[in-house]
C-alpha cells in the first residue's frame, strides 16, 4: 500500500503524544542531572550525582523494588487466576447472567484514592467490621500495623480494585472464541477440565500476556493503596518505588533526585517487562 | 458429577459477589453514621445498631462556607474532561493502533512492535515526577486550571490504552475486508471510514470503557494542575478528608462517584452479551 | 508577666462580654457573630465595608474541610459580601498542602494570592512569601497575639506569617478515670503508685499500660492505655519530640537542641532521644489494636470516641471529645505534657538527675500571602478579617473550625464555660495549662525550622517508625536517622542550615 497513507494513520496519534510528552519527558532527564530541591530550586548540573547516590547509598530504594517486585506479581497473578475463572464462571450458562458480569465490573469503576479510604475503615483494627467479626473468635489481627499482614492487606484491596480488569479483557476474549475447537475436542469426547487444557487455555494465551503485561505496568505503580492503608508502614515494611519516589519527589521535594530514581525506574521496568513478556510467552504458547 | 461442579460454581461465583459488594455495603451504612456512631465500635444496620442521620449526604451538597463540599460541578467537569479525552484518545489511538496493525513500519531498529510498545511505556512512568514539568508547561501555555489543559494531559495517559486495546482488536479483523474495499475501488481513507470502522465499534466500546474508568479515577494530575476554576470529582471528594476523617461523607462520596459508571458498565454488558464485542479482543 | 496578661485578659472579655450585650447590625447581617457583635478594631466588620475590592478576585489555598477550611471559607463569604471582591478557595488534605503550593512557588506561578500551612514551612517558602507589613503587626489585634505564635510565625524579628490560630500539643486524659477513688484505690493497690495526672512519661506509661485492655468505662467495647500519632506520615514527627523534650532538652545546655550548633553534628541519637523512643516502643504495648497505624485522624476517633486513657498530639481529639453530644463530654480533663525524672546533659556527657519538663512549641497552622501575588493589600486585609476579635472568638467556640486559642484574650475560662458548656474545672485547667505553655516556661523548644525541613522529619519518621515496627533497635534507628541527617546537612551545606537553625536556637536560648 501507498508509503503516505500509512504515515498519515500513524503520525496524529504519535505526534500528539510526542508532542505532550517531549518536553515533560526531556525536562525529567535534565532535571535529574540537577540539584532541585525545596531549597534550591533551579537547573543547575551536577552531572551523575544522583545517579551515584542511587545505585551506591540508596539501600532503601533497592528495598522498595524487591517489595514491589513481590507484591505486583502476586497481585497480577491472583488477579489473573481469579479473573479467569470468574470469566469462565460468567461464560455460560448460568441465571442472572447480566447481573454478576456487571457486578463484577463494578469494583474496578470506583477511585482508588476514595475506596482506599473505605478500606482502610473496613480493616481498621478496633472499629472496623473485619475485625468485629473476628473478635468473635478472640481474634484481633492487625491489617494495618504488622509487618506481614500489611502487605496481605494491600494485596486483598488490589486484587478487589483489578480483578474485574482481567476479568473484562478474559471474558471478551472467551466470547469471541471460535466454535470449532470445541465441537471438534467434544467429539474427541473431551471432559471439561481437558476442554480447557487442550483447547480454551492455548486459544487464550494471546489475550492472557497482552493483559498480564499492562497489570504489571499499572500494579507497578501501586500507590494510593499503600499510601492511604499504611503510608508504607509500619516501619519500612509496605513501602513500594513508586510511594518512595512520591515521598522523596512530593513530600521532601528532592526533585532532582526524585526525577533520578523516576528514569531508573522508568529503565529497570521496561527492560524486566521485556524479559516477562518473552518469558510468558515462552511458558503459554508452547507450539 | 455435573451437579458437583455446578453447585461449585454458584457456591464460588456467590461467594465473590460478596466480596465485591461488602465493602459497598460497608459504606452505605457508614454514609448515615455520625462521629459518636463511628468510635464506638463497628456497626450496621441503621435504627437497630446505631441511630441515622443524613449529614453525611447533606456534606455533598452544601457550600465549604458551611462545612460541605458542593460536587456538582465537579461532577459535571469530571464528565466532560472523562468524555472529551476519551474521545479524542479514541480517535487518534484508533488510527495509530489501525496504522500499526496494517502496515509495517521499518526505521533503523525500530518495528511495529516497538512502536505500539512505545505507546504503551507512556503508562510506566510514575506520574509524581512529571508534576512539575507539566506544571511548568501549562503555565507557559496558559492553560493551567483549564478544562483544555486537564484534557491534553488526559489523552496522554488514556493514548497508550487505547492503542493497545485497538491494535490487539485490528488483528482480528481479517484483512480481506479491506482489500475488498479496496478492489471496489475505495482509497485507503474510504476503506478504513466505510468498512473498518463500522466494524470496529464494539472495539472501541471496550477501549472507550477504559479510557473512561482510567480518566474518572485520576486524581494525581487533577490535583496538581487546577485550582478553582476547574476541580474534578475526585480532588473535590478529598477535600472532605481534614484531620477528622469523615467516615461518613466520604462513602457517600465513594458510593456517588461509582454510580455514572455502573451505567457504563450496563452499556458495555450489553455489547458483551449481543455478542456483538465477539473479536473485540482477541 | 502572668499578671499582666491576666488583667488584659479581664480587660479584653470585659469588653467582648459587654459586647454580647448589644446586637449589632452586623451580627443581624452574620449571624456567625452574633454572640459578640462587631469587635472594633482594624479589622473589624465596620471597617472592611468600607473597603472596595469590587471587581477583584482572590484565591486562597487552605486545609480540608472542616478544620480551618470550612472557617476560611466561611470569611471568604464575610469577605466577599463586605469588600465586593470574589473570593475563591481551595480546599487540599494537609499532607499536600506544601506541595500543592510550593509547585507553582517553584515553577515561578503565582496561582495563590494567599496560601495556609504550617508555621515550620517557614525557611522553605519565606522566600516566596510577602513579609507582614508594619501596619498590621502594630496594629492592637497583633497585640493581643501570645509572644510565642509572634515567634513562630517570624522569622529573625520580621513576620513572615500571619497569625491565625494556634497549636500545641498537650496531655488529655480520662478524667472520669484518673479522678475515681475506686480506681484509685485499686491503682494504688497493686502497684503501689497514686493514680493522678502523670508528671513523667514513666507515671504515664504505668498509668496507660494499667487501663489498657479492659472496659473501664462499662460501655461493653474494650478500652486501651493511649492513642498516639505512630503512622509513618507527614505527623509523626512531631508526636516524637513532645515525647523527647523532656529527657534531652536541659536548660542548663544552650547551643542547640537537634543539632549542635557549633559543630552541626546531629544530636538526634544522643541517650535523651533513645529514651524517649525506647518509651515509644514501650508504648506500642498499650494502644489500641493498630495503633501503630493511627495518624491524626485516628487519634481523635480513638481518644475523642472515648477509647483510650491518654492522648497528647494537637487539640483536635479534646475538642472532639467536648462536643455537644459527646458521650464523654466534661470527663475529660487537659494538662501540661509529661516531663521526666532525669535529662541528658550533653557537656558533660551525663544524665541529670532532676526533674525536668519542656514545652515543644509544636508549629501549627497560619497562613501567608504570596509574594508574587498582585493583590498584597486585599491579601492581608482578609487575614487581617479572618482572625479579627468578634471572628476569632466566634470560630474558636466551633470546633470542628479548628480554631484554637492564640490571643491572651483567649485564656479565659469563662469563654468556655458560657458558650460552650464545659464544665468550670476543665474549662479552667484548660485555660491555665495553655497559658502557662505560652508564657510559662523559659525551657522551650521550637520546631525545626531550616531549608529542607521535610527531609529532616521524613527522615526521622522513617526512622521511628522502623523502631516502633520492630525492625530496629532505638538506638540504631537514631543512629540510622542521625547518619541521613549528616547527608542531608552536606546536601545543602552546613553554614546554610545553621544559619538558619540559629534562628530558632536564640529563641531556645532566650537570648
């Protein structure tokens, strides 16, 4: 086809983007070559010094990103396995069909910085219902304030909040799947768990990394969970990259460094969502 | 055998309703609770547990001069800023994500693949950073606390979903449609306008509905870049949260700020159930 | 210097009581006035109708509803219908507050004519900020301001801020429970101490981990020890030094309090600051279950919903617990914070054994005018308006406003007694502990107040909250803290941080 139109389908999306983005882009990577601060706020070059604060007197950071490696991948994983089989559940034949495919849609349509709120009153520890319920058991479990169920906590309200991600993107996936297969495997005379296993799992596989890969961009960037449920508390113990860039950017207004560690993170994560895409594919789609 | 996994099947399927509802229900009841109802303990049902009063609905409609938060307009500009960028996201990532599907592109190392990537890198980014250097840009375009400034920003980060969704959603169409078109004699413009198009739109329902629920939920941007002229839902709900946190107020906000979506969420069901989303995503 | 205030005290409720007396146009206009009518003055309702801002807009960033924001917005309504000038306002939860205004500081914006916060961001944006003109810190209304909340809110002699409202942080406790002979009795019994207002963190760590845990009051909930401000936030700090000052502020070592002056050595992990945080620690054991969790906001739903003995941070949890249809209304009783049987004495590397007890002037909210605003006069000419006598007394009488006592006039039991119903004993132990932190002691510590100052309590946050977790030990938490502090000072150059912490240094040192 014509060498233009190609460029002309192309280019309005592109150019926007570019256009929006090359100077918030380019004025991050300057930034992080600067000083800015609370106190001195300005342009001025200090060449890699952030970067060398970074890689060699930052423990703290590097501590965030194994946490965040742990809880996005947990997070994503659950959401992934639960939204598959709810997808699956929601498929077919069952009553009230309509009712549970929107009611499971519903969590993800809510403001992560609101509902957070509502489930930091859910778990609080004296006057929340969790616990009222436990205390039935003479339980009191601490969601909020130990170090191991804080991080529990977190992944309960994410996998609440995105599940209903997966859940949408499997589900349409399902519906739009050939019949033949399936009529060929029930010829084969193929129970329901052999259906799935020869026939709708490989179907779906595509799907199933597409939506793997942008929940783990978007888990990454877990936030306002951590920030409302425990502020990364107690101690250091839920304290995610993403809310320690916010810390160091937004509160102690490192800007300079903040933009460091933002572009590092930037690298570290485009380059691991590689090797996760190569790896997911590698493992689903066997052929 | 049969009946074993149905029961299963219910049993989970119940079970998970409950779990999507409670904490819903946990804030409809919280949202007619006062101070003295909150310290003293969990509570649920109204007039049995503890005694209702509508305060924290009435906060939603009043004035900050007398202690609320007044959301309509808010709720109005959300709209408009939600649909506007979602539109405009739409259109071009339809485009972009149409161009990346059909043809090859070839620029040193740089293929289809790396573009439609880069598109979606443009989600990676922590947003904090960029506070300051989107501040200064719209500053120096004069378009802080404006509608058109929020929606700029908004296309920037609904773009890479929509894209995304549309090139997955184009590689299912077959091909063979366009050509059709084209042998008919339409151009390339008319082909994708008359033939791809309207073959597209359960696609773009679905990305619509994301690019929707991603910009509805935003608070960070809208936070940073407007003041008064423009404040979004989700800023103006926050405001409620002084050093008292209402409990109360602020589940009637939750609840109030879900409920247009669910709407969405009827719309969408139906273009699910139809049938008509079939190759929407592969 | 007591005495003194007391007489204008009297001098000034005199006049304000007469005041009520007469309903006058104004309060007929604002009923939110109504109590006291117009109070002449700069200021005044009279005075601003005469002011035409016609045609003129201003904008104000300002805390969450309802704690100072539903106040500044009410006066910006005042203002409005007065001045004719249209007023905006923004409403921002506090942790964003700095950010959301040193932004546009930065990025050379001026979005806000007038921007509230804390007194100790003080170094970071006094550099963006319009100094108090003359007429209005001479003015009677500055007059009345305690020297304290003129100090905090100046910088080296020239104010910086506009007082507005005022903040420290001081003992509540359960005054049902304290008071009670059987409890008493019973305290007495089985540890052999009197059961009354603990002097020393000690007495209040006995105390709390006594009442912690059953239901003392007989509601059928469970009641706990304390409810402290322990969740790793932009608060946490603060609730730290209320509980250090006592052990490591001696009176007798002037030079510095956080960091040596001379050396800029942090002192943060001296033995006065272990102690205190190995009390802290201590004090994970005796507050409600996820207490190391509770910020603010949780504090007063913990202490002012009746569930905990003590609490310590700002007002907000006692006034909660004061409103009108508080179950615990009038049973609870206020006092200086608790001081300490010995101190740290850092010349000569040795604890004091004396007791000793230090006010931490706590910074809390004011408000400023942006320099790069082009509405100065209107500007302050709303402060000015926002805490005039008659709105002043008005607002600290609601108090979900959030407005507290920062006048000498305030310190009056009766204002209390009459418009807010407590009982005379509270109100007037309320009155007195306030008072004397003001005017009082010449032991005071004031907030750190240097460039920067968010990386310096972010980073003892950090490092408390690692202990109060469990993953450190006190002393290698300081030691952490101290560590970063060093970085933080190298970062931003010694001389610049001393010249600044030398400011609030001579204030410590009374000189």
């Amino acid at each position: 086809m014509n060498f233009k139109h190609k460029y002309m389908f192309l280019l309005p999306g592109l150019l926007v983007l570019l256009g929006i983005l090359i100077f918030p882009i380019g004025f991050t990577v300057r930034l992080s070559l600067s000083s800015w601060d609370s106190f001195f706020p300005g342009l001025d070059f200090i060449g890699l010094e952030n970067y060398v604060r970074l890689f060699t007197d930052d423990a703290r950071f590097w501590e965030s990103f194994q946490r965040l490696s742990f809880l996005s991948i947990t997070t994503v994983f659950l959401q992934y396995i639960l939204g598959f089989s709810l997808a699956l559940m929601v498929w077919k034949d069952i009553v009230f069909q309509r009712f549970f495919r929107v009611l499971f849609l519903i969590p993800m349509m809510t403001t992560p910085v609101i509902m957070t709120v509502i489930w930091k009153t859910v778990f609080h520890e004296s006057l929340g219902p969790v616990n009222d319920f436990f205390s039935l058991f003479g339980m009191t479990p601490l969601w909020l304030s130990s170090e191991g169920l804080s991080k529990v906590t977190v992944i309960i309200v994410e996998v609440w909040q995105w599940t209903p991600f997966m859940f949408l993107l499997l589900l349409a996936g399902l519906l739009s799947l050939p019949k033949e297969p399936f009529l060929a495997a029930s010829i084969d005379g193929a129970g329901p768990i052999r259906k799935f296993v020869y026939v709708t799992f490989p179907l779906m596989a595509p799907i199933s990394i597409g939506a793997i890969i942008i929940r783990l961009i978007e888990a990454s960037k877990i936030m306002d969970t951590v920030y409302v449920l425990t502020s990364g508390g107690p101690g250091t113990s839920s304290e995610t990259s993403s809310f320690y860039i916010f810390i160091k950017g937004l509160r102690e207004f490192q800007f300079g460094y903040s933009a460091a560690l933002s572009l590092t993170y930037l690298i570290i994560m485009i380059i691991s969502l590689t090797v996760i895409a190569k790896m997911l594919v590698k493992l689903m789609i066997r052929s | 055998m049969r009946t074993f996994y149905v029961t299963l099947k219910y049993i989970a399927v119940t079970l998970w309703s409950m779990f999507v509802i409670a904490p819903f229900l946990w804030a409809l009841s919280t949202s007619f609770k006062d101070f003295n109802s909150v310290t003293s303990g969990a509570t649920y049902i109204p007039w049995v547990d503890f005694e209702p009063t509508l305060e924290g609905w009435r906060v939603l409609l009043r004035s900050p001069a007398q202690g609320g938060v007044n959301i309509v307009e808010p709720y109005l500009n959300s709209i408009f800023v939600t649909c506007f960028a979602s539109l405009i996201s739409i259109a071009l990532g339809t485009l972009a994500a149409y161009a990346l599907s059909r043809f090859t592109f070839k620029a040193g190392f740089i293929r289809n693949d790396d573009i439609t990537f880069f598109f979606i890198s443009q989600r990676i980014m922590p947003p904090v950073v960029l506070a300051i250097p989107f501040f200064i840009m719209l500053g120096k375009l004069g378009l802080l606390d404006t509608l058109f400034g929020l929606v700029m920003v908004y296309v920037v980060l609904l773009m890479p979903i929509a894209v995304w969704i549309m090139v997955d959603f184009f590689n299912k169409v077959p091909i063979e449609i366009d050509e059709t078109a084209l042998i008919d004699g339409c151009n390339p413009y008319q082909a994708f306008y008359k033939v791809v198009l309207p073959n597209s739109i359960p696609g773009m329902v679905v990305a619509g509905l994301f690019c929707m629920i991603f910009g509805w939920t935003d608070f960070f941007f809208a936070f940073i870049l407007t003041f008064t002229e423009v404040q979004l839902l989700p800023v103006a709900i926050v405001s409620l949260n002084s050093s008292i946190t209402p409990w109360w107020s602020l589940s009637a906000a939750a609840l109030v700020s879900v409920a247009p979506l669910i709407v969405v969420a009827f719309i969408v069901e139906r273009y699910l159930s139809k049938g008509n989303l079939s190759g929407a995503l592969k | 210097m007591n005495k003194t205030i007391r007489i204008s005290t009297m001098v000034v409720t005199a006049s304000l009581l007469a005041a009520t007396a007469q309903a006058d146009k104004w309060s007929d206009q604002f009923p939110h006035i109504k109590n006291t009518g117009d109070v002449a003055g700069e200021c005044s309702y009279e005075s601003m109708s005469k002011k035409d801002y016609s045609g003129q807009k201003l904008t104000i960033n300002t805390h969450a509803v309802p704690v100072i924001g539903e106040p500044t917005a009410l006066h910006a309504q005042q203002f409005s219908k007065l001045t004719g000038a249209e007023v905006n306002v923004i409403h921002t939860p506090a942790g964003d507050l700095y950010s959301k205004a040193m932004i546009p500081f930065q990025a050379g914006q001026a979005p806000y004519d007038i921007v509230f916060g804390f007194s100790n961001f003080i170094r970071d944006w006094k550099q963006y900020l319009q100094p108090v003109p003359a007429k209005y810190v001479n003015m009677p209304q500055m007059q009345d301001v305690t020297q304290s909340h003129i100090d905090v809110n100046s910088w080296d002699g020239e104010m910086i801020q506009f007082p507005i409202d005022g903040d420290r942080h001081y003992l509540k406790y359960r005054k049902d429970v304290i008071d009670n002979p059987e409890y008493q009795a019973k305290y007495k019994a089985e540890t052999g101490n009197e059961l009354r207002i603990p002097r020393t963190w000690k007495e209040y760590a006995e105390m709390a981990t006594f009442f912690n845990g059953w239901d003392w009051d007989n509601d059928g909930e469970l009641e706990y020890g304390s409810a402290e401000v322990m969740k790793k936030d932009d608060l946490m700090f603060a609730a730290f030094f209320s509980r250090s000052v006592a052990y490591a502020k001696n009176p007798r070592v002037p030079g510095g309090y956080f960091f040596d002056l001379e050396t800029m050595e942090p002192l943060i992990n001296g033995p006065g600051f272990v102690e205190a945080l190995t009390d802290w620690v201590e004090a994970t054991k005796y507050v409600p279950p996820g207490g190391i969790n509770f910020g603010l906001g949780d504090e007063i739903n913990s202490f002012g919903g009746g569930q905990t003995l003590f609490s310590f941070s700002w007002d907000d949890a006692f006034v909660a617990a004061m409103q009108d249809d508080s179950p615990i209304k009038n049973k609870v009783g206020v006092a200086p914070l608790p001081g300490s049987d010995r101190v740290w004495n850092r010349s000569n590397k040795s604890w004091d054994m004396e007791y000793n007890q230090a006010p931490y002037i706590v910074w809390g909210w004011t408000a400023a005018v942006a320099k790069a605003s082009k509405k100065h006069d209107m500007a302050f000419d709303y402060l000015c308006f926002f805490a005039n006598d008659a709105n002043h007394q008005a607002d600290i009488a609601i108090g979900r406003f959030g407005v507290n006592p920062f006048k000498k006039s305030d310190f009056d039991a009766d204002i209390y007694i009459e418009r807010q119903g407590w009982d005379p004993i509270i109100a007037n132990q309320y009155a007195d502990t306030l008072m004397e932190m003001e005017e009082g002691s010449t032991n005071r510590v004031f907030p750190l107040r240097v460039p920067g100052v968010f990386q310096f309590n972010s980073a003892i946050a950090t490092g408390t909250s690692k202990a109060l977790a469990g993953q450190l030990s006190p002393q290698e938490a300081l030691d952490e803290v101290a560590a970063e502090w060093k970085k933080i000072v190298k970062r931003i150059g010694a001389d610049t941080v001393r010249e600044a912490y030398s400011v609030g240094v001579a204030l410590e040192d009374n000189l």
